[in-house]
C-alpha cells in the first residue's frame, strides 16, 4: 500500500508540472502575441498617461453590447465560411461571399474600435468631440 501511495503521489507530481509547464508555453505566446499587435510602441500603457488611458479604458466599457453584437457577427460570419470551405461539393463563390461576409464584419468591428478611441482621445485632450483638431 505505500508503495502505490507513492507511486500516485510520484504520478500527480508529474501531471502537475507537466500542466504547469504547458501554462508557461501559453502564457508565453500570449505575450508574444500581445506584443506583435501592440507593435513597437508597446501599446497604450507605455504611450499615453493615465488620464488618456483611463478615457479609453472608459470609452471601451461604454455599451459593451455593442461591441458584442460585433464580435457575434464575426463569429457567424466566420463560422459560415467555415461551412462553406467544408460543405461539398465545394462551392468557390459561395466560399468567396463568405469570405467577403467575414471582411465586412471584421472592418464593422475594427470601426466600432476606432471611433471609440477618437472619442476617448477627444475627452482626454479636452475635446467634446465636435471640433477637428486638424487632422482631417
């Protein structure tokens, strides 16, 4: 009996590093691919000070189902082409309106993002949004 004992304890022990080991290697790509879509700036935290952050952080909770309505688009949106690329026999043009359904989404998504930091950076640069600062 002690010997088993020991040999289940010897066996949770390896499971345990081997699932420790494995959270490593994901939090590593994590970051790694953190870092790949902050780019070199090293993204909001480094670039901006706390009030321009706290805007954004702000702005970005602001009608969260918005923003999930979004994500939710994409990913039918996704999920279809998915079914298109699979389903035989296979359709190219529907594969490729598919496609195009995904491009529309994500650009739909990636709009909702950007108008929602321009706001953010108006407030935290004392605009009510309605100026131009130049830009445009």
């Amino acid at each position: 009996m002690k010997r088993r004992g020991m040999i289940l304890i010897w066996g949770v022990l390896g499971v345990s590093l081997l699932l420790n080991a494995a959270s490593v290697g994901v939090l590593m790509r994590l970051n790694t691919l953190r870092n790949m879509l902050n780019g070199e700036s090293g993204g909001l935290s480094s670039v901006f000070d706390d009030h321009t952050r706290a805007a954004v952080f702000s702005e970005m909770r602001r009608d969260p189902e918005a923003l999930r309505d979004g994500l939710e688009a994409l990913g039918q949106a996704r999920s279809e082409m998915f079914a298109a690329a699979a389903d035989r026999p296979y359709d190219r043009a529907r594969v490729e309106a598919a496609m195009a359904r995904v491009r529309d989404a994500t650009a739909a998504l990636q709009k909702e993002g950007q108008d929602r930091l321009i706001v953010a950076f108006d407030k935290a640069a004392g605009l009510d949004g309605t100026e131009d600062s130049g830009g445009n």
